[in-house]
C-alpha cells in the first residue's frame, strides 16, 4: 500500500469514528456500552491511528513502518466458565411438628448433635393422651360387645324362626290334606296357609352371608367408628415421643420444655434435621446462560469459610421450569443444582457459595489473546504472523472463548506452528506483505494465557452493580488501549 494509500484510509477511520455517533445525541459513556472485545479493538485503533498521525506530523516524509507488539505462538489450556452462586444446605432435610397439644417434658438433643433414624428428640405430656386412649379402647369394646350381642341375638332368632317355619309348613301340608277330604273348612285351610307366610317372613328378615347369619350391618360401623378413633388414640400416644424420621444432624432446635409442642416460637418446626454428609449448592441461573449448563459439568466451589482452599463439585440437576426472578425484573432464572463432591471439608450448610460453572474447557490447543484476531471483510478471521519483519494473513476458525482469550484451529490449508510470532493487536490496515517492526511481549501473552484458564465469561453474582461493571469494563479497555501499536519512522 503506497503512502497516499495508507493516508486515505487513515481519513477514512477517522471519519468513520466521527460518524458513527448520530448527530444531537450525548457520548458521553458510549464507551462503557460496548462490549469487552469491541473496546479493545476500538482502544487499540485509536492508538494506531494517533501514533501514526504524529509521526506524519513530526516525520516529515521518511517512510513510516509501524511497530507491532508481538508474541510467540504457544499451546496451553482454555476454559469458558460461568459464575454463579448460592445458598449451601444438605441432600435431605425434614421439619420435625407435632399437632399434639400438650407441653414439652424434655428435650433430648441440641443443635449440632448427630441422630440416628428412630432416636428420641423429646418428650411430650401424655396425661391426657392417655385417658383418650383409655375412652377409645372402652368406645371399641363397647361397640364389639353391642355386635357380639346382637349377633347372638340373630342367631338364636332364627334358629326359632326355622323352626316355627317347618312347624307352620307340616301344619299346612296337615290342612291341606283335610281339606281335600272335606275334613275341615276353608278358613281353617287360610289360617294354616297364613302362618306359613308369616313364618317365611320371619326367616326373610335376617342377613346371612356365606349361609351364616351375621349382625346388622349398623353395628360394623360402629366397631369401625371406634376402631379409627382407638387408633388415633394409640397414633398420638407414640408422638408423644419424638423420634428422628432420618439420620443426619440437628440444625435447628425451635422449642423449650414447657411450650406446647403445637405451638414452637414464631411457628417455627420443633427441629429440623439434615443429612449434612453431602451437601448441595443451590443456585438459580438465568434463562440467557441456562443453554450452555448441563448436568455433569463440573465446578469449583469457593466460600469464605474455605479461605483461599476450593472444594469440587457438579451440576446434579437443572430444574425443567423457570420462575421468577424477581426485583422487578421480567428475566426468569431456573433453579439448578450443584453436589458438592469432596468430603470432610470445612464448607457448612445454611452459608452462601460461590461455584464456577466449567461450560467449556480445551487442553493443550493453540490460545491467544481475542485482541491478536482480525475480522476480515469477508467475515472471516484471521492472526497476522510476523516473518523477518512482514506480515503474513493466517486464516483461523475459533474454539472455546473466555473473556481475554480464544482458541484458534488453523483454517484449511492453513498452517501454525510452534513459536511463530504474531501481533498481538494488529493494526486494521496491515496487508500481506506489510512490513512492521516487532515489539516483543512474550511475558504478557504468558500472563494472558494463565489468565484464560480461571477466566469467568458470565457471572450470576446479582451484588454487582451495573455502574461497577461498567467502570470495570471501561477499565480494561483503557489498558487494552495502552498496549496498542506504536509507529516509528526507519532509519535513513
């Protein structure tokens, strides 16, 4: 590209910079609304362009050839992580009420103590429980012995009903035979057959079942009335004892001996137990990252209570429904969540944790900084490698990204290769062939590449402010800006 060239496209940056805010509208904080990858390479530009302004100004006519600072191509490791965080709690946990209302004789335990299933918790009055106990058993026995009575009763009842039935049908047969010889009279005849009718009525009138007579069914009802009632009965008396429905720890105590057991402090439960060898994470992530979360990606929680220790985990579930986020806000989030997965360790439930989410990782791949690729117009992307002082274009395709750094493949046809240099922001209007003077930065690539791999791409933590992020993001750009290219004029 000749000098009158390069001129023009410098004009043309510039105007394209001037233009690109609408007339009328405020810049101030423009800036801070672009993304993290568009500040760096606008910081970068800018800088390229005033250097090589100066040097037009100040230079004179000498041939300019720009200064690009450099870097060795090297393999490492990549990570695309999210960071989330949550409340802490066990994998199990159950709430210990009572609705028997009488007062708490004793308290066995006390928080922190380690129970078994069954264990004795504590001890509620059972004065009265017993005599209701003692009212069901009598109501049972009553009703049994009103039945046992009844059925008795029936029995007997028709074993004198078939009998006076096979009396009244032998009379009839009797009658029946007189009459045919003119013996007796036809209301003598009647009255024979009237009794048998009445001695059939009499047998009709009880139940039997199986050829058995059994009570009035009135009677089963009550038995089973007073069964339910001796059962609830018994059911209270043993609530009186508390027991331990799951092994694990008792975390909360909400009651005193005295209260009644119905009734805990601020309606609270009277215990409540976790099982508190493996604990969970539960978190809520928003329905914008919740695409790339899968169950089994791993991730390293971190609390303060570990100090500068982790401890590792993986995503166990993800909830299929959404909710709401709430604050006001229309974005929903989708509970997930996170096992802890190492043990013995100093991380306690009921305390917030932090977790990052590994989305993505690649190991041992080729990794620079998202500032080293360029968009070409066709789209396409491409690392501009430095070789005995001009630029080579290599095109490459990307792979996992994280906040400062990407990994790159070479496209088809294209090859990379271990230490070769390339610009670490290259300047837009670099061709192949351009010559440049490099400026090597291999220790600040090292750094980069150390920081890809604890990068955190999204963050869940809601504490942040958007002016912080903002100030934070704005900050980055103005350090990406201070590693731009420089321009310097060549020897004559």
């Amino acid at each position: 590209m000749s000098e009158k060239d390069r001129e023009q496209e410098f004009d043309r940056q510039i105007q394209s910079l001037l233009e690109e805010e609408p007339a009328g509208k405020k810049k101030k904080g423009r800036f801070r609304r672009l993304s993290k990858k568009k500040k760096i390479i606008l910081g970068c530009g800018v800088a390229v362009i005033a250097a090589f302004l100066g040097l037009k100004l100040f230079g004179g006519n000498k041939e300019v050839i720009p200064m690009a600072a450099t870097a060795p191509l090297e393999k490492g490791n990549i990570e695309n992580i999210l960071s989330v965080s949550g409340p802490v709690s066990g994998t199990d946990s159950v709430d210990v009420v009572s609705n028997i209302h009488a007062e708490i004789k004793s308290i066995e335990v006390k928080e922190g103590d380690k129970v078994t299933e069954g264990e004795l918790l504590a001890e509620i009055d059972d004065s009265d429980l017993l005599k209701e106990l003692e009212i069901a058993r009598n109501s049972y026995d009553l009703a049994v012995a009103t039945r046992d009575e009844n059925l008795r009763d029936a029995r007997n009842g028709y074993a004198k009903a078939l009998q006076d039935y096979e009396a009244a049908r032998a009379n009839y047969n009797r009658q029946s035979v007189l009459a045919q010889a003119g013996g007796i009279s036809a209301v003598e005849l009647e009255a024979a057959a009237n009794a048998l009718e009445d001695a059939k009525r009499a047998i009709n009138g009880y139940t039997l079942e199986n050829g058995q007579v059994t009570a009035d069914k009135s009677y089963e009802l009550q038995i089973k009335n007073a069964q339910y009632n001796l059962d609830k009965a018994m059911e209270n008396l043993e609530a009186a004892k508390i027991k331990a429905p799951i092994s694990g720890t008792v975390v909360r105590v909400n009651s005193k001996v005295g209260q009644f057991a119905d009734k805990p402090e601020e309606n609270e439960p009277i215990f409540i137990i976790e099982n508190l060898d493996t604990l969970e994470l539960e978190i809520k992530i928003s329905e914008y990252s919740i695409g790339k979360v899968k169950v089994g990606q791993r991730a390293e929680i971190t609390a303060d209570i570990l100090g500068n220790d982790s401890v590792q985990g993986e995503v166990l579930s993800i909830s299929p429904t959404g909710e709401e986020k709430g604050g006001g806000s229309t974005e929903r989030v989708i509970p997930t969540i996170i096992r802890v997965l190492d043990e013995d360790t100093s991380l306690i439930a009921g305390i917030t944790a932090k977790a990052a989410i590994v989305l993505e990782e690649a190991k041992d791949t080729w990794v620079v900084p998202i500032s080293a690729l360029r968009t070409e117009m066709d789209g396409t992307l491409s690392l501009v490698a430095v070789e005995n002082g001009i630029c080579r274009m290599i095109p490459v395709t990307t792979g996992v990204e994280s906040d400062i750094s990407v990994e790159i493949f070479p496209a088809e046809g294209a090859v990379l290769t271990e230490g070769m240099s390339y610009i670490i922001t290259p300047d837009p209007m670099l061709t192949e062939g351009s010559k440049v003077t490099e400026l090597p930065s291999a220790g600040r690539t090292a750094s980069m590449t150390e920081e890809s791999s604890a990068a955190v791409k999204g963050s869940e933590d809601e504490s942040a402010s958007g002016t912080q992020e903002e100030s934070a993001e704005t900050a980055e750009g103005d350090a990406a800006g201070s590693d731009a290219l420089t321009s310097a004029p060549a020897a004559e």
